[in-house]
C-alpha cells in the first residue's frame, strides 16, 4: 500500500519549476485579472487522455503537468512538464 502522507514539492523542486518556467513566459500576468504573483502547486497533475467522452479510463497516455495558481484571483494554469525540460526524452511520447 502507498505511504498517504502527502510531502508535496520541496522548496528546491519549486524553484527549478519556477526557474524553467520563467525561462519559457516572459512576464508572466494572470489573463483574468492582471496580476503578476504566482504560486506553484504542492505536486503534479497527471491528464490522462481519453479516447471517448462517455467512458473513463484509468492509466494509459498522459500529460504530466505543474499549475501555478494566481495569488490574486485563483486562476489556474497548468504546464507540460516535458515541454519545461524534466521528463526524459522518450520516442514514445
């Protein structure tokens, strides 16, 4: 059975997250409200692709993701991991 307590994402992990996303947005502004203040989530999404709207499947492809979250409003924004440079190249993929 998996360890239920949850340690999220150390500080160092948020700040190479951080980093590479700066790297990638320059400026980065809410679109809903303008404000310039972000905070990275305390682990990762995992969207799993579905081949139809009326059924789930569990496993399979997926698109690995971290959200920032506007401090102001809330919005959410979440970006591929692999496109930020922290998943290995896979031809698979």
């Amino acid at each position: 059975m998996e360890n239920l307590n949850f340690q999220g994402l150390s500080d160092e992990q948020k700040k190479k997250l951080a980093e590479a996303l700066g790297k990638k947005i320059n400026n980065i502004t809410c679109p809903m409200c303008k404000n310039q203040e972000f905070s990275i989530t305390d682990g990762y999404f995992n969207n799993v692709l579905q081949s139809s709207i009326s059924a789930i499947t569990l496993g399979g492809q997926m698109i690995p993701t971290i959200a920032v979250i506007c401090t102001n409003c809330g919005f959410v924004s979440q970006h591929a991991l692999g496109r930020l440079g922290f998943l290995e190249k896979n031809e698979n993929r």
